[in-house]
C-alpha cells in the first residue's frame, strides 16, 4: 500500500514535470516581466499600435523581422543589431530586403527603459510587435506571446544568408530548412500563411513569369491570367525595385485568404506553390482555408517559432540599444 502510493507520487511529479516544460518550453512564459515590469507588454501595445494606425504596411514588416529574427541564432533580437566597421550584420544581408519597423522597435525600446532600466530584452519586443501589430485590426490579441527571452551578442551577414529559406526553394528544402528549427511540416503550411499580408518584390518572382527554365518559358504551375497579370506589373526580368502585394484585395488584412490563393496556383514565390506539390502540406492547405482552423493553428506554430534557439536565464543580455551589443 505504501509503496503504491509512492509510485502514485512519483507518477504525479513526473506528469507535472512534463506538464510543466511543455508548457513553459524553453524556459519562456507568460507574462515573465509581471513583477519586474508590469507595464512593459502594455507599453509595447500602445506605441506599435499608434504606428500600425497611420502606417498599415507595418504589421507584415514586423511578422517577417520576427521570422527572420528566429531563424538566424534563434529568437535573440540579432536581426536588429547594426553592422559596425569589420561585422556586417544579418539586417544587411541580401534577404533582407525591405526588413523594416526598426525605428518602431527603438521607441518601444526607448520607452520601456524609461519605465524599466535594463529589465526588457530586445528579443521579446520584437515578439510582443509581431502580435501587436497583426492584432491591430482585431482590436484583440490574436495569439499569446511567451516573454523571457534575453538578447545575443553576435550577428553575421553571412548566417543570415544561410538560414533564411529562399523563395526559389522547393518543399523538400524549405522542410529541411523549417526542421533545423525544430519546426514541422505544419508549421511550414501554417506560417507560410503570413504571405497573407505583405508586398514582393518582383525579382523573387519574375523567373516564373521569364525565364522559368532558361527557355522564356513560363512556370506551369502559376495560373496564366496571374501570371499575365503579373506581367503588367512586374514588366522585365532586371526589375528589382516594383512590390507587389502577396495577396491581391486583402494585403493588409490578416485572413486564411493566402491559402485560397494558392488552390488557385495564384502563390507568388515558388516556395509558396511548392505547398501543393506534397499531398500532406496540400491536405493542410485545403483545411487552412477555413478561417477558426487558420487562427488557431497560427496560434500554435507562431509559439513554437517564438521558441526557437531562445537564450533565458543568465544566457545572453538584456541590450540597453537594440541596435547594439552592451560593451
Ligand atoms: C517558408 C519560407 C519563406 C520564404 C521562402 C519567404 C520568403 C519571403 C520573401 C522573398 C518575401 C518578399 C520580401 C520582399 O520582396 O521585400 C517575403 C515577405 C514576407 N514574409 Fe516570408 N517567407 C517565408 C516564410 C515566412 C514566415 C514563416 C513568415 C512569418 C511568420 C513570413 C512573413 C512574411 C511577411 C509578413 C512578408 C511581407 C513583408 C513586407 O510586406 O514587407 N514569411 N517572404
Ligand atoms: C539591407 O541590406 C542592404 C545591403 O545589401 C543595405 O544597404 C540596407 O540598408 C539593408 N536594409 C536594412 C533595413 O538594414
Ligand atoms: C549573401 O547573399 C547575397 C545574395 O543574396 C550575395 O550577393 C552575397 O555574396 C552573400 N554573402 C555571403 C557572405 O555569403
Ligand atoms: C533566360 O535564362 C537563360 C538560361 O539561364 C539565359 O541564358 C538567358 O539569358 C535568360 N534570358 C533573359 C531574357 O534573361
Ligand atoms: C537592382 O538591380 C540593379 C541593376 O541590376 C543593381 O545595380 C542594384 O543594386 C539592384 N538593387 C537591389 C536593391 O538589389
């Protein structure tokens, strides 16, 4: 009898362990800066708020510095680091194109030092803009965001060459690619979903619309009144300069209407068709349309990115300027 129970209590502790780290992963957690910065993730609202208002082009700039943030070193506010004589940084590597909101993201940061000296990691701003900023439209927080992230010291241009998938990938690359970061082929469906707001730029595309194969021919998996369409837009192969919105008559507005998109082969990169070319990431795709399956799947894969390589503890700093490493 007494040994039953022992084993019952053991049981407990183990479930609750395992409960416990699934639940906090990574040693992030809910509401981290509660006692040592209680107004920090209400700060942080209202300034990307009062931008996104005059400025809706932002919430899509603030999803991608998160995406690009998380696959470099993981989620350690390395994307915001400037580049100094001798270290080129991430930011000024070639996929950084079009990376934006940094000024944003000092002002948050300016604000909560004012509020909190050396107490809120650059990292987690970052997150908290991503959330704030696509939950404008929703006057809601459309997703919960784990705080407790500390800042990396190092950022390089070449790394971020490296890591951040391309949009001439096929699906096996950007699997490989995701599942470096411990992310699955359903965050990969999933979060592809963020090309539901947000521009391109045509040279990340046009091959498609050219030269696909080197014979002026055009991609057969893009529709061709889309690509004609394109066209219009996108008029030679060295135009590097005119965007395009992702998501043609709702590019500002966060919806499961880029799945949509691509069941008309209307995905602009070739890394967004490549969803259809996988009977898994297709079935996905088709359920993804619906909008409840959308944000609630969003929800789930945004966290587990926001997870990915995170420093907490005593690793790292909490950057006094984001933009700088404490010397
Ligand atoms: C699956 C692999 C992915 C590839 C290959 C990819 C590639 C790209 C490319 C080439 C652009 C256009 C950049 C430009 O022309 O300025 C872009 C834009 C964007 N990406 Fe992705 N992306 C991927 C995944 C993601 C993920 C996971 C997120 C966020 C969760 C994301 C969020 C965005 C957003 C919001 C934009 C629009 C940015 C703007 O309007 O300035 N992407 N992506
Ligand atoms: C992106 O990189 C280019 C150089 O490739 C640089 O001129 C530009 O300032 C960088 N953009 C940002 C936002 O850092
Ligand atoms: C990074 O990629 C760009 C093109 O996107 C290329 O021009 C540059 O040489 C690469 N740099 C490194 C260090 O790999
Ligand atoms: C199309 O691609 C082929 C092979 O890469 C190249 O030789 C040709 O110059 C390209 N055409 C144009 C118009 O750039
Ligand atoms: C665009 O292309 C031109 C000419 O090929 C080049 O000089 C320029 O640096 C490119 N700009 C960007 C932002 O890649």
């Amino acid at each position: 009898m007494r040994s039953n129970c022992f084993y019952l209590l053991i049981l407990l502790a183990v479930s609750l362990a395992s409960f416990v780290s699934s639940s906090q992963a990574a040693g992030l957690q809910h509401n981290f800066y509660k006692k040592s910065c209680p107004k920090a993730e209400e700060i942080t609202q209202e300034i990307i708020w009062n931008h996104v208002e005059s400025n809706p082009a932002l919430p899509a700039k603030f999803l991608r510095l998160f995406f690009h943030d998380c696959f470099v070193r993981g989620c350690d506010a390395s994307v915001l680091i400037d580049s100094t004589t001798g270290n080129p940084a991430e930011k000024d590597a070639g996929p950084n194109k079009s990376l934006a909101g940094f000024e944003v993201i000092d002002k948050v940061k300016t604000a909560v030092e004012k509020a909190c000296p050396e107490t809120v990691s650059c990292a987690d701003i970052v997150a908290l803009a991503a959330r704030d900023s696509v939950s404008f439209q929703f006057k809601k927080s459309l997703w919960q965001v784990q705080t407790g992230r500390r800042d990396g010291t190092i950022s390089k241009l070449s790394e971020a060459n490296a890591s951040i998938p391309s949009p001439f990938s096929d699906f096996a690359t950007l699997v490989k690619d995701f599942s470096n970061n411990g992310l699955s082929v359903q965050d990969l469906v999933v979060l592809s979903g963020a090309h539901t707001i947000g521009v391109g730029h045509c040279n990340f595309f046009s091959k498609r619309l050219y030269n696909f194969t080197g014979k002026n021919d055009a991609d057969p998996s893009l529709s061709p009144s889309y690509a004609a369409f394109l066209k219009t837009k996108c008029t030679s192969l060295s135009d590097n300069t005119t965007k395009v919105p992702m998501d043609p008559g709702s590019s500002t507005t966060f919806d499961p209407h880029y799945y949509a998109n691509l069941k008309q082969n209307q995905g602009l990169f070739q890394s967004d068709a490549a969803l259809l070319t996988n009977s898994r990431a297709s079935n996905l795709v088709d359920k993804l349309t619906n909008s409840d399956d959308f944000f609630n799947a969003f929800k789930n894969s945004i966290k587990r990115m926001g997870q990915v390589g995170v420093l907490t503890g005593a690793a790292g700093e909490i950057r006094k300027n984001c933009r700088v490493v404490n010397s």
